[in-house]
C-alpha cells in the first residue's frame, strides 16, 4: 500500500472539455463534425497527440481548439473562474508543461491551482519532481484561513498524510499519516477526503496496525461517499468475516457493484468466488478477460485505486485460469497455457500465488 494515488479535485473542477461545451452555444459538435483539421502549426505542436477521450481523435481536437478559445475569451472579460478552467483543460488533456505554467501565474489568486501546482510537483508532471516544494504547497493549503477552501484543505490534508505515509519529501511515520488522514477524513463528512477515509480502512488492516472494527467503520464510510476502492474492500471483508459478521450476500453484492463500476480487485475476488461455486464457464470468462490487463499503472489512476490492489487483482485472475486450463474446467485442457498463467500470475503478485497454492496443496481449489 505504500504507494498512494493523491486525491483529484472535486468533480466540479474536473471534466472541464464537458463542461466547458455544454455551457456554450451548443453548436460546437455539429461544427465539429463540419469543419476541416487544424493549422498545419496547430498540428505539429506537442498538444496534437491525441487524448484518451471516446470521441473521434479529429472531432475531439476540433472540440479542445473550441473550448480554449471559449476560455480566453472568458479570461479577456476578466473571468477568473476560466482562468483556474484553461489550466485544468490543459491539465487532464496531458499537456502538463502548459497547465504548470499557468498554474504558476495564478496560484496566488486561486488556491486550486496551488493544489494541483503541489500534485505536478509532487508526482513529477510537467516538471522534475520535487516533493518537498509539492508537500509545502499542500501545507500552505492547509494552513489557509479561507472558509471557501474546506474541501481543499481536506484534500490536501490527505495528501500530507500521503508524504508522511510514503516517506517522500518528508521522513516517513505512519503515526503522522494517521493524524494527517484523520484531520482530513473529518468523522466521515460526505464533503472531506473520501481518499483519507479509504486510506484509512486500508491502513487498520495492515500488519503493524491491524483494527479490523475500525477497518471496516472507515471502508463503509468511505463507500457510503462513493469510494470504488472501499466497496471492494468492503466486499471482502464480508466475504471473510473480518472485522464484520461473515455476510455472503452482502459480500457478493459489494463484490458485484465494484466489479461494475471497474475495480480489478473486485473482480478478481468474483473469479474466486464463481470457481469455488463450480461456475467454471462464468470463472473462465471473467478470468480471461483480466488475464489481458497490462497497464496496471493505466487502470490504477483511471479507477482511482491503488495499483498494489490491481495487481492483485490481475494476479488472481491469472491463478484461476491457470487452474481452469491445467484441469480442464469450463475450458479444454492446455498444459502449456496453463504453465503461462501460473507465471504471469507470480510475475504479478508472489503472496497471492503463494496463497492459492497453498489452496491447491490443502484441496480447497
């Protein structure tokens, strides 16, 4: 778990493309899908790499050149609110040189742009990382006395317990996380760091500090808030009987939604469970879909869980289609394949092959 994912801004200040649009005349797709390409210099500038978005990379573009014009339009009337927007659209597209400078100008006058200034730092994006000149900005934040930053403060107070907790920028102590994450999480306030709650789940029920009440108060706080890492969490922790009483149906519920809404963990506990109630064919098909996840690192900040977790995940998944292929359940037989999984499976996450080995030796799978 050392190594955390910081907390985003509120969704408000994010998805800034949609946003942005929806505001404006509502004839931009419809002149997207007429007008011709960018300038021929607009197109060999750095930004024309193309975005993640689901739109059609020319049509996407058109839409980012539109929305950067409505923005300094806006910021020419004096509009500070798209002054914070154009760097957060230049932000999520990637292009974290131009968001970090902008970021710089008006950092003074917009406490966001100082967090996410703290981010970049922090994390190395659009600049070398410098952690300590990221957690003093997250401490400035903090520190504030605007009464219009609380949320921020939460967030930032997260990541301060995050530098603590990862011992970057700061000399590591966990009793300082927990402090830090604790200010942040607020008693489970719907409106302070659903992060620091989940951080803190995770971090009662690891070896040093394990409190599975507590555990599991703060996971079912942080999934009552919307906290996708914590269903899952949650899912198994009433699959087992830690920290709660043993409860299937709420166990595969949790495990269910999470899976649904993409966290791997999640699903790599459903392959489990659909191998152990004999459903070899649902057991196959899930696992085998997992079983081609390789950007951990990808799926980590899409989902906004921690990568350790999705790892394990994709670990399970392999293990069980391992096993499915080496006795030939819900699949015809293949040794060769079945020796391919085992390792990519170890190759993924040692404790958890380990921990199902140890499953095949005792006859439980």
């Amino acid at each position: 778990m050392r190594k955390l994912n910081p907390e985003p801004l509120p969704r408000k200040s994010r998805i800034v493309l949609q946003n942005v649009l929806e505001r404006g005349s509502g004839s931009f797709s419809s002149q997207a899908s007429t007008q011709g390409v960018w300038s021929q210099d607009r197109c060999n500038h750095e930004r024309c790499k193309r975005s993640s978005s689901s739109l059609p990379g020319y049509e996407h573009d058109i839409l980012l050149e539109k929305a950067e014009e409505v923005l300094k339009a806006r910021i020419k009337e004096g509009d500070k609110e798209a002054s914070f927007l154009l760097g957060q659209l230049w932000f999520e597209e990637g292009w974290y040189e131009d968001a970090l400078l902008h970021f710089y100008k008006i950092k003074e006058e917009d406490l966001r742009a100082l967090y996410q200034l703290g981010i970049m730092y922090y994390d190395g994006l659009g600049t070398e990382e410098d952690k300590q000149k990221g957690l003093e900005y997250m401490l400035k934040i903090v520190c504030c006395e605007n009464l219009k930053a609380k949320h921020l403060k939460s967030a930032a107070a997260f990541n301060v317990g995050r530098a603590y907790f990862e011992g970057f920028g700061v000399g590591h102590s966990d009793e300082e996380a927990e402090r830090w994450w604790l200010l942040a999480a607020d008693n489970g306030n719907p409106k302070a760091s659903v992060k620091a709650q989940s951080a803190l789940g995770m971090f009662y029920s690891s070896t040093d500090h394990k409190d599975l009440k507590k555990s599991y108060f703060w996971h079912s706080e942080a999934c009552g808030n919307g906290s996708l890492e914590s269903q899952g969490a949650l899912g198994v922790m009433y699959l087992h009987g830690l920290g709660v009483r043993k409860d299937m149906e709420s166990a595969v519920g949790c495990l269910k939604q999470a899976s649904e809404r993409g966290n791997v963990y999640a699903q790599g506990y459903l392959v489990s469970y659909y191998y152990k109630r004999k459903m070899f064919i649902t057991t196959v098909e899930l696992a085998t879909r997992l079983a081609h996840y390789e950007d951990i690192a990808m799926i980590a900040k899409k989902t906004e869980c921690i990568p350790m977790y999705v790892a394990k995940g994709v670990a399970m998944a392999n293990f069980y289609l391992a096993r499915c292929l080496q006795l030939g359940l819900g699949i015809p037989q293949d040794l060769t394949a079945a020796r391919k999984y085992y390792t990519k499976a170890r190759d993924l996450d040692t404790d958890v092959t380990s921990d199902l080995y140890k499953e095949i030796i005792s006859g439980r799978i």
